[in-house]
C-alpha cells in the first residue's frame, strides 16, 4: 500500500516540537461538570438539549487550545450516552478541532476480529472516515491480528494507532504485570511486555520517513515509570500515550521517564490530561471572562509543569 499523506507519528512529533511540550487535552465531557456558561435543560443524557450544551463547551475549550496544543484526545463514551445527537456533536467537535489545527485522537479502545475491525478502522481513522480521526486508541487483548486491519487503514491515511499496553486503572497490573511462565525471548517477563513486544514489526512499518517515530504506539500509564522504561527499550520508535497524570496524580517527571533525547529536547510521547485542565475551580461559572481565564491559566500550568519535567529529564 501507498501511504497518501504524512504519518501520524511525524505530525504529531512535529507538533509537539513546535508547542515545546507534549500536554494532550482530554475532551470528557463529564455532565455534571459542564460550566453554567455553557449548561442548558437540565443537563441530563437525555435531555435533547444537552448534546448540543456539549458541543458548544468543547468547541469553545478547541478554539482556546488553538496554538496551544498539539492534541486533543474527544473519550467516546461520553458522547455514545447521549445517543445520536452525542455522536452529531463529537463529528462536529472533531472537525472543528481539526478546523484549529489540532489533531484528534479518538479514544475509542477498540478491539475486535475480522472484518469487524475493519469496519471499526474505516470509521475512525481517515479524512473519509465518519468521525475523521487522526488516531485512535485501541485493545490488544484478542491477539495482534486485531490490530492488523488498523495498521492497514493507518499506513494509507496517515493515521495513528495507540494500544493499550500499561494502563493507569487501578486494577491494571493484576493482569498486565503478571509475569510469564515462559518468556519467548529475553527482556519479556510480563504480560504487558509480551504486548509490546508483538506489536514489533507493525510499529516498525509504520516508522515516519521524516522523524523516524512510528505512528503505531502504545498507551503507559503515569503511574508506571519502571514499566515505562522496560516497555520504551522494547519499542524505542513508538509514541507513548500517557495517561494518569494530574488529577489521577501521576507527576510530571514520571510522565515523561519514557521521553528520550530529540532535536528539541526529550520527546517521545504525548501526556494526557484531562479533568485538570477542562474543570478548574474557578472556571465553574456564568461569566464568559472568568472561563477563558480559568481554562488559559490551567492550560499554562500543564504545559510549565511538563515542559520543566523535560528540562529535567534533559539535564
């Protein structure tokens, strides 16, 4: 296949060296949350009205990321709850994120076989996918060939893959730290290893031709730096989404142990963070003003806070 446009890897590498940090923005659109400025009805999943009072936050919250950011990261079940008129409100905020020059990563954790993962990648990845998303996220845990008819679809429309490999829940390392009876080769010892170490070949065919970073990578949890570290010598070229940061209470220099040296500065990843930044205290309000302020001021702590993690990391 052909790819027709810039992978995913090198867009948002590049995005991130021009913003000089790697925040991603969570798009959660938690309903009792949403600011009086923006609430309409009572704001419940059925309440017509509340799709389009979504909406109008989350464009509002893209037009001040602009510039800003390099990503935005829209969660899927929020807008799956509202029924149809949530799905009509995530394709607009997403091509209205996209309209600002932010890319969109869709988290979407699918994960199935056959011909219903090619349905699954036609859906989200791609300019003529329904919900155009520049990337998404997605499960390992029915076998690599799951993630096959993604990489496809990711190689010709210059799309992004980010698989579920060291997540941040609590209950993630019942499974994923378990250890292996029989490691297959040296350095895998655990089940999240083992994931990362079979999505090998596909990250390396998804490598960028003007970054080198591929545009399949994997999603490690705040929480987890010595994984972190384990899992980056098995995929040195992969992305790492990392969630668990701020209000799950991941820090800085844990969120970016993955990074490694680049041009600009240790890269290697985005860091997500979402309630921290989409809710702050003083953005709980009616007044235009005091929003933006609110939202501008937490946008500028994620971004100080991590860009001082990379100057550590670099020293």
């Amino acid at each position: 296949m052909v790819r027709k446009q810039a992978g995913f890897g090198d867009r948002l590498i590049g995005a991130t060296r021009r913003t000089g940090h790697p925040l991603c923005v969570g798009l959660d659109p938690h309903l009792d949350r949403i600011p009086p400025l923006f609430a309409c009805g009572d704001m419940s999943p059925g309440d017509p009205a509340t799709a389009g009072a979504v909406r109008a936050f989350l464009v509002a919250v893209c037009d001040r990321l602009e510039g800003r950011v390099a990503v935005v990261k829209p969660q899927l079940a929020f807008f799956e709850r509202l029924g149809w008129q949530g799905m009509r409100a995530l394709c607009e905020v997403v091509e209205h994120a996209q309209r600002r020059g932010l890319l969109v990563l869709l988290d979407a954790k699918r994960g199935d076989i056959g011909s219903t993962s090619v349905a699954y990648a036609e859906a989200l990845l791609g300019p003529d996918a329904p919900f155009r998303g520049d990337a998404v996220t997605l499960s390992p845990w029915l076998g690599p060939d799951t993630i096959e008819p993604f990489a496809n679809r990711a190689n010709v429309t210059g799309g992004g893959l980010f698989v579920l490999v060291r997540t941040s829940n609590p209950g993630a390392g019942d499974f994923q730290d378990a250890e292996l009876a029989a490691p297959p080769r040296a350095g895998v010892r655990t089940v999240c290893e083992l994931v990362a170490a079979s999505l090998e070949p596909l990250a390396r065919s998804l490598e960028g031709a003007e970054t080198g970073w591929s545009s399949l990578g994997i999603v490690v949890g705040a929480d987890s730096p010595a994984q972190a570290e384990r899992l980056r010598d098995l995929l040195p070229r992969s992305l790492f989404l990392v969630p668990g940061y701020g209000a799950q209470g991941g820090s800085a220099d844990d969120a970016v142990r993955c990074f490694v040296a680049g041009p600009a500065g240790p890269e290697g990843g985005v860091v997500n963070s979402s309630r921290a930044v989409l809710f702050p205290g003083a953005g709980h309000t009616a007044d235009a003003g005091q929003w933006e302020r609110a939202l501008d001021d937490a946008v500028t702590r994620a971004c100080d806070d991590l860009g001082q993690a990379l100057s550590r990391r670099a020293a």
